[in-house]
C-alpha cells in the first residue's frame, strides 16, 4: 500500500532503514485484524442497541386488554354464553361492526353463525375471550362479565380453532403440550388418538419428535389441523369456537376433520363460523348476521321455510356446488351430517 511506496522512496533516499521498514510493516499488520474487529463490534453494538431498544419500548406498554383490580378466576359450572345490548367498532372508524346485539348461546348448544363478510362473525366470538373488549353491552359467561374474570382463568375456558393454524417451531409434541403445559405424555397421545392426529404423528419422520418449523411449514395443511384439534382436545375446554377451521382442506382430509370436530363438540358450548352453509345445516341453531345485526336465526329447516337471505344463499350455494361437483350429495360434509341426500332449497322446488 501507500507505506510501503513511502517506505521505499525513504530508503532509496537513505532516510529509511530496510530493517525499520519491515518492523513497521509488521506492526501495522498486527493492528489490522484489531481494529476491524473493533469497528465490527462497534456496529454490531449499535444495531443491538436499537433492537434493543424498540425491545424496551414494546415490552413496556401496557396491554390494551388486561384483568381488573378486582378481577376473579372463572369457573365455567354449565356454559351459558350471552350477548346483551353489545355494540362494538374499531379503533379510528366510525360505524360499528356490532350495535346493540342480543343473543343467547345456551349451554350445550352448537350454534352457527352465517352471513356475508365483514357481518361481524369473527369478531362476536372475538369478544368472548377478550381479545376485544365491547362499546357498550357485556358479554356474560354463566352469568359473569368476562370483564370481571382474570384473563389466564377465561381463556383456558376457551377452545379456538382457526383457518390459519399457528405452530411454533418445534417438535409436534411440544404445539400439542402448548394446550396443557403440564400434560403427560400418555394425556397427549390420547388426545391425538381422539382428534384423528395419532396416526398422521406416527407416519412423520420421527413422530412425535419430528420438528414442524416456523409456523409449521413442513406440515400439510391437514396435518397442521389435526394438530390443532389435538391442542385443544387436551385443552378440553367447555367452549369451543371454530372459526372456518377447514375451509382450506381438500374434501378427504375436510371430512376426517370434520369428524373430530363433531366429537370434540359433543356436550359443549359450541359457536362455528361458516361461510358454506351445507356444512353447518344440521346445527342445533343458525345465526345469520347482516351489516344490521341478527336478521334470522333457527334450525337450517325452519330458516329454509321463512325464505329470507339464509334460504337465498343456501340455494344460490347448492347451485354452485351441485354444478362444480356434478351432483356430489353435500350433506356427506356436514359437520353434523345425517344419511340422506342434501335438501332441495326452496328457489329449487
């Protein structure tokens, strides 16, 4: 570099000694590797610094939804869900998603709630484990104000089943356990046996030890709901809200998966959102919401005989399906389904 050129016009004008030269030389190059790494140390400490920092700042704010003072732990006795006088919007609009709704969800009961989107479907059964807190209105649970529970105590009530299935990265064991930290390993297995997961677990590479990755990229989208089932299967909860759990699925595995949700549903507290309404026909109840609140709600016959919007889109459905599938009988995807061929809608009749 420069030195050595500098270097050797000194030593040809007899300034510089070649011995001198070469111990500077030397020198120069020991200090090299030193200050690169200090100056690597320095900019690897300011970007962490920074991270560190935004760390800091999100870690200290404060959850928009957090337990009262005086907040309780909730011991679901029966299951009894109810809606009273509910209004609820979004931060920075203007008209609500929900204005003054009522509805009962008794204990025991499977209720299915339809309509188009954006009707407020999601975010109703949002409301119940406090993801949301309501406007105005409460949201009781046996008769107590989520607001008035402790948080830890209300959502271990609560079974959520999703489109989207989140897995951590990990082993499949480890996103069962998530369900119930404390289980053993023979309460997880059964609880895979139970959701229809165990035989899925034992074809992967390693079983139940096989790692699934970041939200589960290295599963199907099958196995990645069988998983999910199995979590809250373990969970065992007394309510249960599955949320278009299956409307991703290819029909085989939407079957299988339907019927381990009918299983798990079996005596609880069950809301289901569904935008194919064959497949929640035989319901105990359908709620169909509108952008104006509850429109209808009953039994998929008694709906079918009022000939409102349910009947109209169920019909409207039946004529998609029947003609994308040439004839395949709807009814055998049923959440819920019962032998016999699928209902004429009464636009068919």
């Amino acid at each position: 570099g420069a030195v050595t050129v500098f270097g050797a016009l000194a030593i040809t004008r007899q300034t510089l000694d070649l011995p001198d030269l070469i111990t500077f030389l030397l020198y120069i190059g020991s200090l090299t590797d030193p200050i690169m790494r200090l100056v690597y140390t320095s900019l690897t400490y300011q970007n962490g610094m920074a991270g560190f920092i935004r760390f800091q700042d999100m870690m200290s704010q404060e959850p928009d939804i957090r337990d009262r003072p005086d907040a309780r732990d909730l011991e679901v006795r029966r299951g009894d869900i109810r809606f009273d006088q509910v209004t609820f919007r979004y931060q920075g609009t203007a008209r609500p998603v929900l204005a003054n709704l009522d509805l009962e969800v008794r204990a025991g009961e499977t209720v299915a709630l339809v309509g188009p989107s954006g009707a407020g479907k999601t975010t109703l059964c949002s409301l119940i484990p406090r993801f949301y807190d309501v406007e105005a209105g409460s949201v009781r649970i046996d008769g107590v104000d989520v607001r008035d529970a402790r948080l830890t105590s209300l959502r271990s009530a609560i079974g959520i089943v999703q489109q989207d299935v989140f897995l951590f990265a990990g082993a499949v064991a480890e996103n069962i356990r998530y369900g119930k930290p404390g289980a053993t390993d023979a309460e997880l297995v059964e609880a895979a046996r139970q959701s229809g997961a165990h035989a899925v677990i034992e074809k992967l590479p390693h079983g139940y030890d096989t790692e699934v990755g970041e939200r589960g990229v290295r599963l199907s989208g099958g196995q990645k709901q069988r998983i999910s089932l199995a979590r809250v299967f373990l969970k065992n909860p007394p309510i249960l809200i599955f949320d278009e759990a299956t409307s991703a699925l290819d029909l085989e595995s939407e079957r299988e998966i339907r019927s381990s949700m009918a299983r798990l549903a079996a005596g609880r507290t069950t809301l289901i959102i569904a935008h194919r309404l064959s497949t929640v026909r035989n319901a105990d109840r359908l709620v169909m919401l509108t952008d104006d609140g509850i429109e209808e709600q009953g039994t998929h016959e008694e709906l079918l005989r009022a000939g409102g919007t349910y009947a109209r889109l169920y019909g409207a459905q039946v004529e998609l399906d029947v003609t994308a599938s040439s004839g395949f009988a709807l009814g055998e995807s049923s959440l819920f389904a019962q032998a016999g061929p699928p209902e004429e809608s009464p636009s068919r009749s």
